[in-house]
C-alpha cells in the first residue's frame, strides 16, 4: 500500500455539499467515508457518497468521445470529435440562424465548475433564444417567487434549521434526498435536532415520507393544493390580527394587497380543495405567529404544480408577515465567500424579454419552459430547432411527455451532447464529449455556498491528473463556445479573455491558480464578501472554512427598485384568480406524483451496483382503498394513462400514499437501444414522464407540472 493516500473534497452528487475523506491506491478510490473535521458536514455521508469511488470508476463511464457512424458510436480522437461539432453545428448556425440551435443544461451544471463558470459564456457565443435547462422541471416558481419578492431571482432565504423551533415544510422530503434550496450537510440529523431542544417540525405532504414519519405532525394535502392551504393561513394572520412585521416593517410594500387577495379564501373555504381541516389551518397561522423562532419552507412539492410561483410565493409571504425573515431561527439569506454585499436596491426583477416561437411562453431568467423543447424541434417554420447541445443533461427521463421529446429527438439535423454516459438522451447525439471524473476536476459549489444554512466556503482541487490529451469539462465548454461564436481562436485564449473581464471587473491585476476555473474562483473569492479569502486560503483548509452562522441582511440584500421586499407584482392578481377559480374543481379521480429514494439521483446513478441493488424500487404506491376499488393486488401490474400517454407499472399498495393518490419515482426507464449502461439496464424501471403533461405549466415560471398529473389506472390480467 505504497501508494496509498488521503484527499479531502466535496461530494458532488447533491446540494447537501458534504466533505469526504477518500483512500486512493493510485488513481483508484478504495474507500470513501464522512470527513470528520469538515467544518460543515462534520463526517456526514450517505449511501451515494460512501459509493463515490464505484461511481467514478464505473467501467461505463465514457473516457474518449464518441461520433455516430453508420447509426453507431464509435470512439474517436479529441480534435476529430470537434471536428465533427463544427461540421454539424456550422452550416445550421450560418443557413438559419442562432434560434435554430437550442441548448439543454441538465442539474449536474450546478455541481460543476465547468456549469457555473463556463455556461454563460457557451450561452452567449450561441446567441440563441432557445435555452432550455432542468430548473424548469425543478425550482424556477422559486426563482421567480424571490425575483419578485427581493429584487432578484437568485436572493433565495433559506430555513435557519440550526436555530429554528417550528418548521413547516411542505413538498420536500430531505430524509431521501438529503435537502434542496437549503444546503444542510446531515439535514436529517438537523430536523431530529430542532426536536431534541423542544422545538417541533410539521410535514404537509400526500405522503407519509420517511421525512413526514420522524416529523411530530404529519397532514397529508391533496397535491397541486399547497396554495389553498397557504392563502388560508395568511387569510388567518389577516383575520385574526396576526400580522406582524417587527423589524421588517420599515422595508415591506403591498402588504394591504395581499390582505385583499387573501379575502376569498378563508380556512373553511379551502379545507375541503386541499384536503386540511380548517381548524388546523387556524391554529398554524396562531402557532406561526406565536413562535419567537419558525419558517416555513417549501421545497418541490411545492414548485412542481400548477400553481407553483404563487405557492412559492405564499410560502415566503407568510415568513415576512410573520416576522420571521431574516431573523435567526426564521429563514434568512446566506452569504457565499465568491458574492458580494448587494447596494440595498436595483433593477428588479422581469420576465418576457422573449418569448417562445410556438406556444409564446415568457423567457425566465434567459431560458425558456423545457415543457415546451420538443414544439420548438417538431414545429417548421424559419426558426425551427434543428440542432441541440446538452450540457449534463437527460431530459428524455426527466422532462414532461418524454416519449414526445425522445421521438422528436430523433429528427435532428444534429446534437452534441457533454456527458459521461451514452444514456436515454446522448443516444441520440452525434457526437458524445465526456467530460473528466470528478476525482479529475476541482470542485466549488457556487450554487449550493450560496444556499448553505450556515456560511461556510470549501475547494477541492483536483486529486488525480488529467487523462493526457484529455481536456477538462472547461475547455470542453469554451470549445463549443468558440465553435459556435464562429470566430478564430484558440481556447486558451477563450480562457485568458475570461480571467482579463473578471479582473477588469473586479479590479485586481493577477490571480493565483492552476488551472482556467482555480484563477476564476480566486478572482471571485478575492473579491467577495469576506476579508482575506482567497483561492489559497481555501488550499490551505481541506476541510473547509467556517463562516459563522447566517447573518440578517435587510436591507443589503435587497434588489427591488424601491429597496423594499415587494409583496404584490404583475400577473399577481389574475393569477390568485385563477386559484379561486379553481376551488371547486371536481376533485374525485386519481392523481400521480413522484419520489425520491435516497440511493438515487434523479436517472443517472442506476448504473452503481451498491445503489440499484435490494428490492425494485419503481413501483405504483397505491392506497388499499384505491387498490381494492380497482381490483389490484400488491405485486401486480397495472397500466396507468394519462392524457400524454401510457405504460405498464407494477404495483405497491400503501397506506403511506394518501387515498387518491398514486406515486411513481422518476429517473428510470433504462435499458432502451443505444445505450451503455449495463447496470441500469438489468434495472430499468419505466419512466415516470411518459405520463406527465407537457401542455400545462405553471403561467408565471414556465415550470413544469410534474406533480397532481390525472392518471387512469387499470389492472392488467395474464
Ligand atoms: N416526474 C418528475 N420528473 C422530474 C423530477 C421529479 O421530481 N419528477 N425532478 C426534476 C428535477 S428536480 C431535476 S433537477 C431534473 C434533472 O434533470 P436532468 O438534469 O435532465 O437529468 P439528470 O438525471 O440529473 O441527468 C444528469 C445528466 O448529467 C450527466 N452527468 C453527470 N455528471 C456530470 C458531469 O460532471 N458533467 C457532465 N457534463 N455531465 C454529467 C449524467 O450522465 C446525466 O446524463 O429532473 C426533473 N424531472
Ligand atoms: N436521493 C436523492 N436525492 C436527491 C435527488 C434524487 O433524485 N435522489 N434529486 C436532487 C434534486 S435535483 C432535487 S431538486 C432535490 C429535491 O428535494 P426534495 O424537494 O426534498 O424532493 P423530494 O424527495 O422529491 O420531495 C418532494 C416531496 O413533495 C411531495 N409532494 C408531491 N406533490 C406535492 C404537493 O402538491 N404538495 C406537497 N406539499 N407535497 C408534494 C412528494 O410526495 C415528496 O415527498 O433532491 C435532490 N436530492
Ligand atoms: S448527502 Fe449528498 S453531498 Fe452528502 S454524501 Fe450524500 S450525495 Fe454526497
Ligand atoms: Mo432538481
């Protein structure tokens, strides 16, 4: 064991941003375990981080590119793969433009330093409408929610679990999936936490998750009807004189507004549409108001309907009527060591630069509804998509009506396709760009340091050399972008163009690093919020930097134009009357949401052994009443239809799904032609978003409703 070593890093695979302690024998993990001394995780690890080394090692992970020839992939050299890209991508962008290129960033760009720093840039040189990306199947209501509210889509507050009494959490389910827009290393071991010191947390969700089991109250709520439940709360504060800005009273604005569009939606009136007693819609708004220290967070339960921004919204009305934002043990706003202190004030926040070519869906944030990716590939016209990238993305599993997109997928003129793996989506690529392990990358969470429950920074840097010839997922990136801008040039000199803006822009002369993505994180931790930050600094501290629990930070914060948190925007109103409209909707039939298991991630960790192993985990959760009407036994099969389409699942029945409701996890549905994933393919699943509804978003984000899809369900005999 000559070789053998120690490094410290990140885990890569979810927001939860826990430190490993990895043994290497040579370039090979031997073992992964929590890293004791990190200053955040302090030895935390799940099943996914304990698995770090098979994951890297997985003999299916691509090393070289691969180019479609003859309806095969074959393995090519770096320069021939490029080659290829520009060949394919050229005459479209020179023939029809920049729109007919449309770009798709998956989730893992947020765990990327390639997706946080290199992403704009490929953004910009393609100049095309058509960016599409997974926070339209995720959090973009919450982004527009906190746009609206704080100026900025990005000034996201998160619960403060260290402190808080009474959490209300509705939609999220961190016992699977270890937290989201909240990072919290151990956010399991934080809830038990806030009971051990006499607090208490209420889970609102259909089902009775692991995360509802440990919660001291559980209500389950129809799903799609978080809105209800909300608007009964805050018609509560209203009604019984418990609004109660505190500190937070000189910087709010619309506060009447919001007391006039909670007018129609007293408890008693909503109690029956989402399925809470009224009482007990009461008596959390007096239990709210009366805590010194509570939040109510919501997570994508909350995102993923179809009133997703005004329930988002909602959820952070009621923290600001309360008084708990931005007070220690509400919910409150990190500071990451790469951002600055904000001026108090800005431009706000707009949506609707652009809009779709076909159904006229508003830009969000420079992207477009992914909802509706597949109108944009199928519908001619001058301005027709012909060409795709994707960037970390598998949007044929994890996009509404899948079956469509998979099939107009394979009417392109051409797609590249960044990614490790040929899966459901690369398939259908032309070219396949791998990009480096994560053992061959460095690490810096740039979203999730900006989420933290508690200010903390940490950089791993690479812990094994590049592959010779290999480039790095940066390079990658301003490879596409210097093809795509159809200028001269070499990526190095894409690489010294960044660093001299981002110096420009911050005003300092040279940066410390060694490699294009070190001396970019120097710039920005040089320039940030804290004294004496510093790429080296972070060198110098494997284990991670604390910086100390979160801090308030109204009004600093604050990017509205009247330096105040905005309560009511445009489209407010007709959106609350869309609600209202809505009450009284016949709601008798089956509803279909999904789930998390905690040795998942989203499609593309079913190719490690230790995590697909033990019982299938894609089944149909059924409740007995629902089971018996139906005539369905545990272990059967039953065919589900939606009005997008149909499959055939096996079925489970639980009482943990509530009556009306049926559950099937997303990410599966491997094991298609094309592919190369011999693990997942032996685990296939079938893939929940064949069912779900490409033709309904939610109106102010775009975002998809993957949650309360009507679903038909029919036992299937032989
Ligand atoms: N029905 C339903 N659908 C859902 C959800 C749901 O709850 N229900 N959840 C939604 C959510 S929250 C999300 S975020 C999306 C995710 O949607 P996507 O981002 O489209 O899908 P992932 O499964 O995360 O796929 C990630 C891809 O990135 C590749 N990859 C992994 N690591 C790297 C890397 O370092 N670099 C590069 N270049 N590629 C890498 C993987 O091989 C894989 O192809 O799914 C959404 N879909
Ligand atoms: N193990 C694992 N961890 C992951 C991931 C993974 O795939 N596997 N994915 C990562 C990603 S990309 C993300 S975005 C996060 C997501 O993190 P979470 O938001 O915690 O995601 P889920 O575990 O899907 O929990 C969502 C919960 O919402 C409930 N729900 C569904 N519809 C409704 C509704 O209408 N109202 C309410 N109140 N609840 C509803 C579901 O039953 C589910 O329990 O997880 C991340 N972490
Ligand atoms: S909780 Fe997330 S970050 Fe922590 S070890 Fe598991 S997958 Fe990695
Ligand atoms: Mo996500």
């Amino acid at each position: 064991m000559a070789d053998s070593r120690t490094a410290y890093r990140t885990c890569p695979f979810c927001e939860a941003a826990c430190g490993l302690e990895l043994t290497l024998d040579r370039d090979r993990v031997t073992a992964a375990r929590g890293d004791r001394e990190h200053v955040f995780s302090h030895g935390f690890v799940c099943p996914k981080g304990a698995t770090f080394g098979q994951a890297n090692d997985d003999p299916d992970r691509l090393r070289r590119p691969l180019v479609k020839r003859g309806g095969q992939h074959v393995e090519v050299e770096w320069d021939e793969a490029f080659a290829e890209v520009a060949r394919g991508l050229r005459p479209i962008l020179d023939t029809y433009g920049p729109h007919a290129v449309a770009l798709y960033l998956g989730n893992p760009n947020v765990h990327t330093m390639a997706g946080g720093l290199y992403v704009t840039p490929l953004v910009k040189a393609l100049g095309t409408r058509n960016v599409f990306s997974a926070s339209t199947v995720d959090q973009m209501p919450k982004h527009v929610s906190s746009g609206y509210l704080f100026g900025s889509p990005l000034t996201i507050p998160v619960p403060d679990l260290d402190r808080t009494d009474l959490l209300l959490m509705l939609g999220a389910n961190p016992w699977e999936s270890n937290g989201s827009l909240a990072t919290a290393a151990d956010f399991p071991g934080r809830l038990k936490a806030i009971q051990q010191r006499g607090g208490r947390f209420v889970v609102v969700d259909p089902r009775r998750t692991r995360t509802a089991a440990h919660a001291d109250e559980h209500l389950f709520i129809r799903p799609g009807t978080d809105a209800y439940l909300l608007f009964g709360i805050v018609h509560t504060l209203f009604a019984d004189g418990l609004v109660a800005l505190g500190h937070l009273e000189p910087y709010v604005t619309g506060v009447d507004a919001v007391a006039e569009l909670a007018a129609g939606f007293a408890p008693d009136r909503v109690s029956t549409a989402c399925g809470v007693p009224a009482e007990r819609i009461r008596s959390l708004a007096h239990e709210l108001a009366a805590a010194e220290r509570a939040a109510v967070y919501g997570r994508i339960g909350t995102c993923t309907v179809e009133f997703g921004t005004l329930t988002s919204w909602l959820v952070d009305v009621i923290n600001v009527l309360t008084g708990h934002l931005d007070r220690a043990g509400g919910v409150m706003f990190p500071l990451a060591a790469h951002l600055s202190k904000g001026r108090g004030t800005g431009k706000g926040f707009r949506v609707g630069r652009w809009r779709s070519r076909v159904r006229g869906l508003p830009e969000v944030k420079g992207e477009l509804p992914v909802a509706t990716l597949a109108d944009e590939i199928e519908t001619p016209g001058a301005e027709q998509v012909r060409a795709f990238i994707t960037v970390a993305g598998n949007p044929v599993l994890s996009t509404p009506n899948s079956g469509r997109l998979d099939r107009a997928l394979a009417g392109l003129s051409f797609m590249v396709s960044v990614d490790p793996y040929l899966n459901e989506t690369t398939r259908h690529a032309d070219v396949v760009l791998p990009p480096p392990d994560a053992l061959r990358k460095g690490h810096y969470d740039f979203s999730f340091l900006a989420l933290a429950v508690r200010n903390f920074a940490a950089y791993s840097p690479p812990v094994v050399a590049a592959e010779p010839g290999s480039p790095d997922e940066c390079d990658i990136l301003a490879h596409l972008a210097l093809i795509a801008s159809g200028r001269p040039g070499t990526v190095t000199e894409v690489h010294e163009l960044m660093l001299a803006q981002a110096l420009d822009r911050a005003g300092l002369s040279e940066a410390s690093g060694s490699s294009p993505a070190e001396r970019l994180l120097d710039v920005a931790l040089r320039a940030g919020a804290y004294e004496g930050m510093s790429l080296d600094r972070l060198l110098a501290n494997p284990h991670g930097v604390d910086l100390g629990p979160l801090q308030p930070r109204i009004p600093e914060v604050l990017r509205t134009p009247s330096g105040r948190i905005e309560l009511a925007f445009d489209g407010l109103t007709a959106e609350t009357d869309r609600l209202r409209a809505a009450l009284d909707r016949p709601r008798d039939g089956l509803v279909l949401i999904g789930r998390r298991h905690l040795r998942s991630n989203n499609s593309w960790m079913h190719n490690v052994p230790a995590l697909v192993k033990g019982r299938d985990r894609c089944t149909l959760q059924i409740h007995p009443a629902d089971a018996d009407r139906l005539d369905l036994r545990d272990g059967d099969d039953a065919q589900v239809t939606s009005r997008a389409g149909g499959l055939a699942a096996r079925v489970e029945v639980t009482d943990t799904v509530m009556p009306g409701v049926v559950s099937l996890p997303h990410g599966w549905g491997h094991g298609v032609p094309g592919t190369r994933m011999a693990v997942a393919a032996d685990h296939p699943g079938v893939n929940s978003n064949i069912l779900t509804d490409e033709t309904t978003v939610d109106p102010l984000s775009g975002n998809s409703v993957l949650n309360g899809i009507p679903v038909e369900i029919k036992a299937l005999t032989g």
